[in-house]
C-alpha cells in the first residue's frame, strides 16, 4: 500500500508515520496487493488533534474521520474505523461473487410441455322464438319458466333484448 501524508498546523514525524504503517500492517490482508493508496491527513485545531484517512481500492473511497485530544489515538480510531468499512466492502464484492457462482451453476428448469388451450366448442343449441313483448310481459313469462333468462323482442323499440334473473331477486335487463 502506498501512502501519502498531509500535515496541517503540524509535521508528520517518522514516529507517526511508523504508527499509521503498523496499523495498516495489522489490516493489510483486507486491502488485495499494492493497488491501493493511502492519504493521511494530520491536523491540529484548537486543541484538538484531527486525523482523516482516505484510501482508494477497488474503484471506491473509503473515507473516516476521528478527532480527539491525542494524535495517536485519533489515528489509531480512524485506521478502526477504515478496517471497518474495508471489511463490509469486501463482504459486500464476495457475496456478489458467490451468488454470481450459485446462480451460474444452477441447472436450467427443463421446459415442461403444456398442451396447447383448447378452444371452447358449442356443445348444444338451443332455438328460443323471439316474439315481440314488453319488458313487464318479459318478466311475467321469466316467472313461469325454469330458465334464468328470457331472449324476447322490445316492443317499444323492436330491439332484440335479454332479461334475465338476478341472484338478489330482482331482474336485469341486456340490450344491444
């Protein structure tokens, strides 16, 4: 890993240098060869001792922040916090890469054959004479037969109509 320090308010001495390395020694194996880089950025404002590391791997920013009274142990919570994001990450890439694995070696479901929809056929006729009455006499008629429905010609306006019987027990009334 490389690693590239900024000091602000303050200089970077070969002591915190070697502390921030030996960190990152410890957390090395999560962090694949010398394609990453890191940034430390050491600062002192009002007493407080801030320390922000960046690093770059795998096309993504880790990035954590800490500041607190003492420079060391600033560095060492931020290079904590780094460890922790680093190791959801690379969770996160062989998770993915496991379930690319399952779903590659998964057997394609063998296409079962389903016949083709036959088509409905008529399978009886019937003829109803289609007599000229209104929907009153409809009604009546409807009453005397068995069948839920009556085909009948509107006298009022010589329309072929259909009345028929509702489940509630009043009747409906089709027309074209």
């Amino acid at each position: 890993m490389k690693f590239e320090y900024t000091g602000r308010h303050i200089e970077v001495t070969p002591a915190l240098r070697s502390h921030v390395e030996e960190h990152f020694d410890r957390i090395n194996h999560l962090f694949d060869g010398n394609s990453s880089k890191a940034h430390i950025i050491i600062e002192v404002e009002r007493g407080k001792h801030r320390s922000e590391v960046i690093v770059n791997w795998h096309d993504q920013v880790l990035t954590a922040t800490t500041s607190v009274e003492d420079m060391y142990k600033s560095l060492s919570q931020t290079i904590d916090k780094i460890e922790k994001q680093a190791l959801k990450l690379k969770t996160k890439i062989i998770d993915k890469y496991h379930k690319a694995k399952k779903v590659s070696t998964i057997p394609p479901k063998q296409a079962e054959v389903k016949p083709a929809p036959v088509s409905p056929q008529i399978i009886d006729t019937k003829d109803y004479p289609v007599k000229p009455m209104t929907e009153e006499e409809a009604i009546l008629r409807l009453v005397e037969e068995e069948n839920q429905f009556l085909v009948f010609r509107n006298a009022a306006n010589e329309r072929v109509s259909v009345i028929y019987k509702r489940k509630d027990g009043n009747y409906g009334l089709i027309q074209p």
